[in-house]
C-alpha cells in the first residue's frame, strides 16, 4: 500500500473561557483523503471547512472528555456533515457516558430539528446516523491504515470531588499510529502515567499547556497547574523523557497579549530540545520528515 501524507492541523486552540483569537478544543488528524477529528469545541466545523476539509467526508470523532468545551459543538458537526452531504454514519468515539450524551443531543434536543429536515427538506436525504461508542483503553480503534488507542489521564482528579462523581468522570488521551508514524493528542490533563504512555516515542505530541510558570502567580493557578493542566513548567519535561520528536502546545488561556507565549517557549525549550509549536489556530504540522 502507498504511503499517505500525514498532517496535523490544531483548529482550536483555546479553552472554555471564549477568546476571539482561539477557537474551542479541536485537532484534526489527516491521513490522505480520511480527516480524524479528536474533540469539537466552539466553533470546530468553521474551523474544519478553514482548514479545506469537505465535512461530508468525516467519519470518526474521538472525544477526550466531557467538559463543555471539548464537545461543545458535537450537534454541529452531525448535522453540518448532513447537510454537506454526508451519507455514512458518523462514529462519535469517548468515555463511558459519550453515547448517552449523544443520544441526549439526537433525542430530545435537536430531535425535532432532524424531522424537519428529513421530511421537509428531503434534498439532504434521511438522517445519517451519529453513532456512540463508549471505549475504555487500550486499542480502541483499528482499520487497515491506522489505529486509535485510549489512555486514562489525570484532570482535577486530585481536587474535592465525591467518588461517585471520580466514577463517572473519565478523561483519556489518545494515540494514533499510521505507518510508522505517532501522533499523541494529550486531551485534558497534568503529568500521568496514562499520558507518558501515549506520549512515549511520539512523533508528535499535541499537549495541553494553559499557562506559562510565570503565569503561575495565585492559590487558583497553582491548584489548576497541580491537578487539572499541565503547564509550561512540566510538559518540556514530559516531552524530553518520552522522547516526543515535535511537541505542540495548545489548550491556550485568552491573553492580552502574545508576549507570554515566547515566554512559554523558552521556558519549554529548557528542558526539552526537540521542536516546541506553540500553537495558533490552523497551525499545521506535517509528518513527512518530522
Ligand atoms: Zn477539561
């Protein structure tokens, strides 16, 4: 089989609080002709047609966890997908509970919206199906050109919450490998064994990093850099030890300026030596040569 060109493009790259600069949390893997999207925050299906994806042609969504702005828009890119003319299912991949949500979305939310559609507008054709899948870790994915495994990683595990709550509060990292290539996408987390895992070896590690060290300056931010996401003063680190060959940060907090993002490179390439992408959105990262 001939090889496909691989490329990464972060098409969100901010977090929950809104920043017209960033879009929500998304990253869009694409091996040849196949987009793979892992999350759909604010504003992922702009951002997909930005980035010259035909929405029709996605079949795959990996969900990393359940904060609103990694799945804010998941009615939006089933439906949107419809409408571009999609005729296959639509595979809506996360932890235990990413089913139910969906089913919540397609059947008492926008259910009457589908209808509509459907019947009154029988251009698109019926609905094509948004399908859950609940996937725990390990290989959760495989076809003949590439494969998706799950690892549990660690975001605010450590804070006050009630075990019934930690039960059902399941966040992972993925790993994606394609001919001979490794594209980890850390998800939501601080430094876990789950993470390294995934992270290990990886030709490119998209890494959530929400603040520089010197932007660690209260209680808050320290607890948050502690146990909810990683920061500027670990993921070099993380990086170097698992011998990531390109390292992109994303998962950025609204800044006034861009002045703390050189800051957070250099901080960053203390501790590690391979390429640091600090990114904006639509940045591209191509594996040819990485
Ligand atoms: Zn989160």
């Amino acid at each position: 089989m001939s090889e496909s060109p691989i490329k990464v493009t972060l098409l969100g790259t901010g977090g929950p609080r809104p920043d017209p600069q960033r879009s929500g949390p998304a990253t869009l893997v694409q091996i040849g002709n196949m987009p793979i999207l892992f999350d759909v925050g604010r504003g992922v299906v702009v951002q997909t047609m930005r980035a010259g994806v035909a929405l029709q042609a996605l079949r795959h969504v990996f969900i990393t966890h359940h904060h609103f702005d990694h799945i804010g828009d998941l009615y939006d890119i089933g439906l949107s997908s419809w409408f571009a003319g999609r005729k296959e299912a639509l595979t809506i991949h996360g932890p235990p509970d990413t089913k139910r949500l969906l089913q919540a979305l397609l059947t008492q939310v926008y259910d009457k919206d589908i209808e509509w559609r459907s019947e009154g507008e029988p251009v698109h054709g019926g609905w094509p199906p948004m399908l859950g899948h609940d996937v725990g870790t390990g290989l959760v994915y495989e076809c003949e050109r590439w494969r998706v495994y799950a690892e549990p990683v660690v975001h605010g595990h450590g804070l006050d919450f009630s075990p019934a709550f930690l039960k059902r509060w399941i966040c992972y990292g993925y790993r994606l490998e394609t001919q001979g290539k490794v594209i980890a996408i850390s998800g939501d987390t601080v430094d876990c064994a789950g993470l390294r895992r995934l992270a290990m070896g990886a030709d490119v590690l998209v890494q959530c990093c929400y603040l520089a060290g010197a932007e660690i300056n209260s209680p808050h931010f320290e607890r948050l850099a502690k146990y909810t996401l990683a920061c500027g003063d670990s993921v070099g680190r993380i990086a170097a030890q698992c011998g990531v060959k390109t390292l992109v940060l994303t998962h950025q907090r609204p800044r006034p300026d861009d002045a703390m993002v050189e800051v957070l490179r250099q901080e960053v390439q203390r501790e590690f030596s391979g390429r640091v992408v600090v990114a904006s959105d639509l940045d591209e990262v191509v594996l040819d040569g990485v």
